[in-house]
C-alpha cells in the first residue's frame, strides 16, 4: 500500500467512533442540571414559610394591640420626633462634612491635617458614645466661656442650658455623620477628572465657582448612592438617643410598654414605622438616582 493511501485511512476515524451527527443518529439534549440551586430555593422557601407560620398562628405578637397603638398620638409624635432629628442631624452632618473633604483636598497642610484627624477621631467613636459625651459635657466644663487659650476668660454661660436633650442628640449624630460624608464627598470630587478644574479656572472661574458649578453637579452621580444609605441609617441611629430619655419613637414606645408591659407589640409597632420611614427614603433615593443618570446620558460630555 502506497505512504498516500496509508495517510487517507489515518485521516478517516472508524465506524465505532463516528460521531452522532455523522452517523445519522439525532441527538438529545439534556438540560445542564442544578441540583444546589433547587436545594437553596428549599431552603429558603422553608424558612419563609415558618416565618409566616410565626407571623400568623402565635397568638403572642397580638395584633390587636399594634393595629390600636400604630396611629395613636404619642407613637406619631414620636415619629414626628423621629424625622426631625434625622433631618436636623443630616443637615449637621452633610454641611459640616462638605466642609471636612474641601479641606482635607486643599493644599493648605494645616486644613488638611486637621480634617484627616477629625475623620480619623469620629469614625473611631461610636455614635452611642458620642451622645453621652455630649450630654455629660457638663460634668467636665460646668460654665462654657471664651478667652485667650491658657489665659484668661470671660464666663459665658452654664453648659446645663445649652446642652439639652435636643442638642445632645443633633450634634452627636450629626458629628458622627459627618466624618462619614467627609470621606463620600471627597470621593465624588476626586472622581471628577482635574482636567475640569483646570478648563474651569482657565475660563476666569473663581475656585469656589469652579466646585458650585462644574465639580459638585458631576460628583453627584458618585456622592448620591453612598449618601443616600447614610441618610436610611440615620433613620435607625435615631433610636440611640432613647439612652438619654429623648423622646423619639423608640423612646416613645418605651414608655408605653414599660406601663402596659405589652413590649412584643409596641417593639412592632416601632419596627412598622422604621420600616416605612426607610421604604419611603429609599424610593426618594432611588428617583434621585435615576434623574442623575438621566442627566449624564443626555449630556455625555460631562462624563469624561
């Protein structure tokens, strides 16, 4: 046999080992299976299906109870309570914190020193402890007082009337909210190519200018999200001022169960009200984003 012949009956494969399509044979397709997929959705279906079974058949959560205290004027007070420190926290939080990330971005190594070491500080200390401290202030400076630093003063006021409940709990929250904005902030800015800055200040933009009109509305795409979530915890951080009797919803509900003893139920009624309050700062955050995006499409120029 020819080395030619020899190399055609290598290149041909053998009856046995044809493949399906050349032997005619129609081939079945057999979906790719996913047997852990199946197990999680069980899994899952399971445990809502006993939270429900809770939810429903116990007797103990009483329902009657929660649906009479839900909109009771004290438990709406508290809510009431509840929107205005968070609205008067964040309002102490974002400026402030806007302040904190100029700062830390400016060439000046003082101002950028001492918004580092604020942030730093702020974030180290936890929101509940902060709110103590600064209710207590007044066991470590009884009489605040302007002066010459290691000189003399001149008394003020006494720290008592200064700091209440209400201030207590605003500046401690916002404080702490701050150092976290700083740093969301100063990563919006940043995100903004220097190229914009420098076009900006080449048209006879002011530097304060510059960041109002042309860094800040880009960076907003970026601050957006991250703020947004702040904005949803300080919601649930509220609830930590109930350690010094301000009268939030928690704080509120407290009272109420500490005469009726019924704490399961007003527990739920607090739980309904803060899921709400979040539901509804949670569909603001998303049209906010939603609008910016929108924004950036149609002006894609301001995205490079």
């Amino acid at each position: 046999m020819s080395v030619q012949e020899n190399n055609g009956l290598a290149g041909r494969s053998p009856a046995g080992s044809l493949s399906p399509e050349e032997a005619g044979t129609p081939l079945t397709v057999v979906p790719l299976r996913h047997p852990w997929r199946w197990a999680g959705a069980a899994a899952i279906a399971y445990v809502l299906l006993s939270i429900a079974d809770l939810l429903i058949t116990n007797p103990r959560w009483q329902w009657h109870t929660v649906w009479d205290y839900l909109f009771s004027e004290p438990v709406l007070l508290g809510v009431l309570a509840t929107i205005t420190l968070t609205v008067l926290a964040e309002l102490v939080g974002i400026s402030f914190g806007i302040l904190l990330a100029i700062m830390r971005l400016s060439p000046n190594p003082l101002l950028s020193w001492s918004s580092a070491m604020f942030t730093w500080t702020f974030r180290g200390i936890p929101p509940l402890v902060m709110i103590l401290f600064i209710y207590f202030f007044s066991a470590l400076v009884p009489v605040l007082s302007i002066g010459i630093p290691f000189g003399p003063s001149i008394e003020l006021v006494r720290t008592n009337t200064v700091i209440t409940q209400t201030f207590a709990a605003v500046i401690g929250l916002g404080l702490a909210q701050a150092a976290y904005v700083a740093e969301i902030v100063r990563s919006g800015i940043l995100s903004v190519t220097q190229g914009q800055t420098s076009a900006a200040l080449a048209l006879g933009m002011t530097p304060l200018q510059t960041m109002r009109h042309v860094i800040f509305p880009q960076a907003m795409r970026v601050i957006v999200p991250p703020l947004g979530n702040e904005v949803i915890s300080m919601v649930k951080a509220t609830s930590l001022v109930s350690v010094i009797a301000y009268m939030e919803l928690l704080t509120t509900i407290q009272v109420i169960y500490a005469r009726t003893f019924e704490q399961i139920p007003m527990l739920m009624v607090a739980v309904i009200w803060y899921g709400v309050l979040t539901t509804v700062l949670t569909i603001v955050q998303s049209r906010i984003e939603t609008r910016l995006n929108k924004s950036a499409k149609n002006n894609p120029g301001a995205r490079r």
